[in-house]
C-alpha cells in the first residue's frame, strides 16, 4: 500500500508517518520501481502501536524504546513495567497541575461580578496586573519563606 492509505487505515496524515519513519519508530518500506515507498501490513501494525503508544501521553523516547524491546521478545519485560510506572508517575503530575490550575481560574472567575461592566471586570482587573508585573488573584505571592 502507498502512504497515503497507510495514513488513512492508521487514522493518521502522511505527514506523521513521514515523521515516525524519520524518527526511526517505524520500519523504512521497500520501494516499487517508480521510487514510492510500498508498506505492508506489518507497517500498519507498527503505526497503531506507535499511535497507541502516543495515545497513552508516552514521549517518542519510550515508544522508540519500546519498540526496540519488541525485537527482543526473551527479555524480561521489568523495563516495560518502569516505563509504564514512570508514565503513571508523570500522569499523576499533570493531574495536580491540572487541578492547581482549576483552584486558579476558580480563583480568577470568583473576582468578576456579572453585573458589572467590561472596565470594571475583576478578572480582567487581575490579569491586566498580571500583565504588568503585579501579583493576582490566581497567582498570589509565595509566602513559604
């Protein structure tokens, strides 16, 4: 198949598959006598790994890692389970900034009373002085020291 229905059967553009070829993730097709790249199914199962992988938030580093230990199917899989642990771990991260970020706007949102007009709006207020280097209701000074 050319590139352009390996892009569409892995629900993907032709960019990115350029892109994971490039980056070595997926295997360099063979080529057919007018010079276009001929992939096969093998490489419509590397893609949707590739694009699960994705999926899941893992960085072009572990998937290219993982896919070097699929070459390798006798190792045993303590590498995969880290990498999968190490994942979590940068999940749960986002989750808490994510979750810092809610508390802000929160914060930000609770300063605008819908009955005033524009120039009086408390959240424009706050990120005007935002803008000028003052603190804000969303990201009020560090007072741990």
């Amino acid at each position: 198949m050319k590139i352009g229905e390996l892009a569409q059967r892995g629900d993907c553009s032709v960019e990115t598959v350029r892109f994971y070829e490039r980056e070595g993730l997926l295997e360099s097709p063979a080529r057919d006598s007018n010079g276009y790249r001929c992939y096969t199914g093998t490489h419509l199962v590397q893609l949707n790994f590739i694009r699960h992988c994705r999926s899941l938030g893992m960085g072009l580093p572990d998937v290219r890692r993982l896919r070097s230990l699929q070459a390798h199917p006798e190792q045993g899989c303590d590498e995969i389970n880290h990498l999968i642990e190490s994942q979590i771990e940068r999940v749960h991260q986002q989750i808490r900034s994510l979750h810092l970020l809610e508390q802000q706007l929160h914060a930000l949102r609770d300063t605008c009373h819908a009955t005033t007009n524009v120039g009086e709006c408390g959240i424009l207020r706050n990120l005007e002085q935002a803008a000028e280097g003052e603190n804000c209701i969303c990201h009020p000074p560090d007072t741990t020291n």
